[in-house]
C-alpha cells in the first residue's frame, strides 16, 4: 500500500517536529537547506506575507521566525521532501546520529 501524499506530508511534519522538539535540529539546520529562495519560490504568497510580517515585527527574518510562523506542517506541505529532508540530515550528523 503506498502511502498518500497527505500522509507523506504528515509524516516529514512530524519527523521535523520532533527533530526540533528534541534539539537533533537546530533551527538554523532547517534553513541552511530551507533558503530563502526555497521559501520564496514555494511557499503560497499568504504563508510568505504571513513571513515577512512576522519577521518585520521582530526587526529581522531569523530562522526561529521563520519557523514560528510557518511551522513544519507549513514546510512539509510546500517544500520540497528533498530540501527538508536535507535539512534532517544534517542536523542528524551535526549530533552523529548515522544517516
């Protein structure tokens, strides 16, 4: 049975999240890969004004904002599997966890 691509988008939210929540990631980590090219090029223009807002507010686009405002449920969705997953691995390796 082959997963769908809802549940392909749930599962990196989840992996991201938990990489985060248990400091594997570093915010930083996500964005090195997460650019904000990637971002601009993927990310629905409300979610991307939604971005710039926040970011305006705290006086500088930093990769906590980012991610505060489009969490990885946002990033699982509109990104590109490939670039988050880039992301997971480095930070993986970053804290020697094999990949």
């Amino acid at each position: 049975m082959q997963a769908s691509q809802a549940e392909r988008e749930a599962w990196i939210a989840i992996v991201l999240a938990a990489a985060l929540d248990h400091e594997i990631l570093e915010p930083q980590d996500v964005l090195h890969h997460v650019t904000p090219e990637v971002l601009a090029r993927h990310l629905p223009p409300d979610v991307m004004s939604a971005v710039l807002s926040a970011s305006l507010a705290a006086g500088e686009m930093t990769a906590e904002v980012i991610l505060r405002t489009a969490g990885p449920d946002v990033l699982a969705r509109y990104i590109p599997t490939e670039v988050i997953w880039a992301g997971v691995r480095g930070g993986a390796k970053r804290v020697e966890i094999p990949v």
